[in-house]
C-alpha cells in the first residue's frame, strides 16, 4: 500500500470519527436544551394548575362552606379541590397540544384519575421518600415519550377527609354521585397519588436526531471533497514527484540518462531531494567520465 493510500486512510478515519463525534454531541445537546426546554413549559403549566387549586383551597372553599350549610349537597365544580384543577387543565387542553395533566391516584373518587403502573411506582417513590417534593424523568405513554414532573398528594388538611374518608359520612349526593366502593379511607398524611404533568418530546426528539444527522452528513460531504483535494495536492506535489525522482535515481544507478537534468527549482523537502540527487547523476557523470552536450557549464553551477 502506497504513501498516498495510508495517508488518505488514516485521515478519512480520523475524519469520519470527528464527525461522528460531532454528531453524537449537537444530538446530546439538543435532547439537553430539549428537556430544558419541556421542564420549563412543564413548569408553567403546573404552576398555573397549582395556583388553582391554592386559590380555591385558601379563599373559595372557606366561602362555599360558608353558603353550603347542607352537608348532604355536593357540586364537584364548586366543591372539589381536584374537579375544580381537572376543569382548569381541561380548558387549557383546548387550545393547546402536547401537555398532559393527570392527579393520578391509588383510590380515587373520578375512575379517570385512577393511576397506571408508572404512575404507581412514582406515587411509591413518594411514600418511601416522604421528604421528597418532586420527581421527574421521562418516560413512554402510548408510543409517545414525555417529559414528566410529577408532585405528591399528601393529606394535610382534615377537610380532605370530610368526602374521601369514612363513606358513611360523606356527603350524600357525592355518594350518589360516585358511589362508596372506592376513593374514601384516605388518612391525615397518607400520600395517596401524585400531580402529574406530562409535556410531549417526541417532536423534538426527532428534531435533534434530524439535526444531528443534517451535520453527519455535512460533515460526510466535506470529508469526501476534503479527501478528493488532498489526492489531487498528494499526487501533483508529493507522490507524482517522487516516482519520477525515483525512476531517475533507478537510472543512474544503471547509468541510464546521465544527462537528464533532475534539478528543481523548489524549496520544499521534494526539491530539496531533487538537487541531491541531480548532484549524484553529476557525480556519477563524472566518475564515468561522460559528457553531455549543452550540460557541463550547467553541470558545474549546480556543482
């Protein structure tokens, strides 16, 4: 294997690893600002659901207690903390797609809170860690991925119990409404589910992969053109030079074209090879005792 061929090798593997490295690296920063950026919207989204429920829990639910003397009467969109945060994020659902709301629950009143088993395991997170005040991660629901943050539901405040703990003396039409087989027992700081947001990275995911491959590929085709310019400076100004100068030194060595002038007018090591061995065929002329027509005065500068 020629010079040429082990140097164009050896660069094109260095080359491709580059790329590939380079690749790999804007993937991983996309997925970073990705995930960032899914946080943050997370974020907004859960602050605004929680201000919500803060707002009905501290200075609506005292004022419908105070109207609602009837502790038979109950109307989830006034009277539950967790209708009244499902109802919001319903209208926010609205108008905008990719986010995901649920207060996933290990028993709840409203089947459709009824927590999955993902949901479960990070609502066991939160029982095991009960100093824990939020969890994240990512995570797959149907085909899609999420980013999700999730926050305990622990039961802090003993109004929570007037409709989720003995069945028998909730409220009766809460009883008709949901029935008494599940959603009630709850206890002061059990956790019993868990405020989940989900914020769709799927789009962007894909975005980064596409990005990530738009640069392999650049990087691809700048190797091939930077691959096919060094062959092109390899052969005029390295390989093409030295097979001549070797064919030449071949020739003197038999004494063959002793009057062919090898000189070279570069300074650069090719030249600089060139004048040695134009000054071994003058030498190799003499010791022979030849001459050559035209060449001697030449010969004897060069000397």
């Amino acid at each position: 294997m020629g010079i040429r061929a082990k140097f164009i090798i050896i660069i094109s593997v260095l080359s491709l690893l580059a790329t590939l490295a380079i690749g790999y690296t804007s993937y991983m920063l996309s997925r970073q600002t990705a995930l960032a950026d899914a946080k943050s919207k997370g974020a907004m989204l859960f602050n605004y659901v929680e201000a919500g429920g803060t707002f009905f829990a501290k200075y609506q639910k005292p004022k419908i207690d105070e109207l609602v003397t009837d502790k038979d009467r109950f109307i989830p969109e006034l009277m539950s903390k967790f209708a009244v945060k499902r109802m919001q994020y319903d209208l926010f659902a609205k108008t905008q797609e990719g986010y995901q709301f649920k207060q996933a629950t290990i028993d709840p009143l409203w089947p459709d809170n009824k927590a999955d088993a993902e949901e479960l395991k990070i609502i066991q997170y939160f029982v095991s860690n009960p100093g824990a005040k939020n969890k994240e991660g990512i995570i797959e629901r149907g085909g899609e991925k999420f980013f999700y943050e999730a926050l305990p539901v622990r039961i802090e405040k003993d109004y929570c119990l007037e409709c989720h703990g003995d069945p028998d003396t909730a409220p009766k039409e809460q009883q008709d409404i949901y029935g008494v087989d599940h959603g009630y027992n709850w206890k002061l700081n059990d956790t019993v589910g868990a405020s989940m947001i989900y914020v769709s990275i799927t789009q962007a995911f894909a975005m980064a992969q596409q990005s990530a491959l738009k640069i392999f590929f650049i990087g691809i085709g700048c190797l091939l053109v930077t691959i096919v310019c060094i062959w092109i400076f390899l052969d005029r100004a390295v390989v093409g030079p030295i097979i001549r100068l070797s064919e030449t030194a071949k020739n003197i060595s038999i004494g063959k074209n002793l009057c062919d002038s090898a000189h070279s007018e570069t300074k650069d090591e090719i030249g600089v090879l060139a004048n040695s061995i134009d000054r071994l065929r003058i030498s190799v002329n003499k010791l022979l005792k030849r001459t050559c027509p035209n060449q001697n005065q030449d010969d004897q500068k060069k000397e």
